[in-house]
C-alpha cells in the first residue's frame, strides 16, 4: 500500500507542534519546581517556626473557645526535632493516604533535640505538650508552676510560692461545690479541684517539671489528674 507523504503545509507545522509540546513540558516543570519549593517553605516553617492548631475542647475557655484555630509558636522555646517521618509537619499527612506505613514509622527513632530558644516556657504561659495520655494528642494548658515551686489552690485561687498567682480575667475559677470532685495526682490525697495542695515541683538537673492547670478549672483535665508535664514534651506555646 503506497504511504502518504505530508504535504508541504502539514511538514511546515510539524516544528511547531515540537514547539508547543516543549514548551509545555518546560511549563508544567516550572509550575513543579515553584510547588516543591512552597512545600519546603511550609515544611520549614512548620517545623521551626510554628503552625496552626485546632482546640477541639473547653478546658481552656474562656481563653480559647472549643473548636478555634490558633497559632502555636514553636520559635520562643526552641523547636523541638522530629523523631520520625510522621513528627514532620504536613509531611506526616501522607500517612492518611498511606496508612499501612505508620506502625513501620513508629519503629524509627531518630533522638530527642531541640533548636535553642528565645528562653525557658515561663509562668502564665499557655503551652502545648504531647498528651500523658501516650498517644498522637496535643493538650494545651496554662503553665503554673515552675521547678522548685510550691502550688496550691485555695478556693480556687491558684497560690505559688504563698502569693496568689494574678490570672487573666478569663479564667473561670472553681466553686466551693466542686470540693466533691477529688482529684488522682498524687495518689493518696484527700485533695480536690477547688482546694489542691501544697504541692512542691521537683527540681532536677536531669529533667525539668512543670505544673499546669486549664483556665476553665471545673472542666479540665490537667496537672490535678495526671501529675507534672516534662519539659521534653513541650512543644510550643499558645499566644491566645
């Protein structure tokens, strides 16, 4: 069967097709290099800066409203390392698509390390720790007591070192009802949410403890329930 020869018009647009076609190739790998470079940028600050966060709960209102978007700043205290693929901000989301590679992550860990900081998580500080819970969940809280401090709570008031600690208004105190709500930290005590303590914080070269409590104090579960937050586990603070 004879072939067909293009014509002298069809072999004259045959280049710009070329053209066309290369043009964009180098297009869409211009639109990639701009969208890999975003994703570095948003991993970057992610990481070392900070990033937005959602507040499922109330134990923190009237401060943080349950269910607001809040930025957790990571940069004042020292971003804390990853210790695996999915500690890596917005990186981790591929295990939501690829769920069988979680439990093979959780076997790797890289250390704990942290960048230096601005200074120590301070008095009144509303921080953000992984959860004593030991799973995936972050609390936030407000820092009340430091290592070597002495915390107590006297109808409702928060006391450290003996001088009342002033709070934001804020913050929804306790009722002399609430005495019949016991607390589980420490074992042994006849303590309850409305009157706590003395309770001193240890201070450990090794370790450093902090004491938190939730703004809204007759609905949070905090350092009353499952004792003292480690300072590895601190991973920002809240600017509310």
């Amino acid at each position: 069967m004879p072939s067909i020869k293009p014509t002298m018009q069809d072999e004259s647009l045959l280049p710009m097709r070329r053209n066309d076609e290369t043009r964009g190739q180098k297009r869409w790998w211009h639109y990639g290099c701009i969208g890999g470079i975003v994703l570095l940028i948003l991993v970057f600050v992610a990481t070392f800066i900070g990033e937005v966060r959602w507040v499922p709960t109330s134990s923190m209102e009237n401060t943080i409203k349950a269910k607001s978007l809040v930025w957790m700043d990571k940069f004042t205290y020292g971003a804390r390392l990853p210790q695996r693929v999915s500690d890596v901000p917005i990186v981790k989301y591929i295990f939501f698509l690829v769920p069988y590679l979680y439990p093979h992550d959780l076997n790797c860990n890289w250390g704990y390390g942290r960048m230096p900081g601005l200074h120590q998580p301070r008095r009144g500080d509303v921080i953000v720790f992984d959860s004593p819970c030991g799973d995936s969940t972050l609390f936030c809280k407000r820092l009340i007591g430091l290592p070597g401090d002495t915390v107590e709570i006297r109808h409702g008031a928060a006391f450290v070192n003996g001088s009342r600690l002033p709070l934001p208004r804020t913050v929804l105190p306790t009722i002399e009802a609430d005495t019949i709500y016991t607390v589980s930290y420490p074992a042994g005590t006849k303590w309850n949410t409305h009157h706590y303590g003395p309770l001193v914080i240890p201070s450990c070269t090794e370790e450093r403890y902090y004491f938190v409590l939730g703004d809204n104090r007759r609905n949070s579960c905090d350092s009353r329930v499952w004792g003292l937050v480690k300072y590895k586990d601190i991973v920002g603070r809240i600017i509310p």
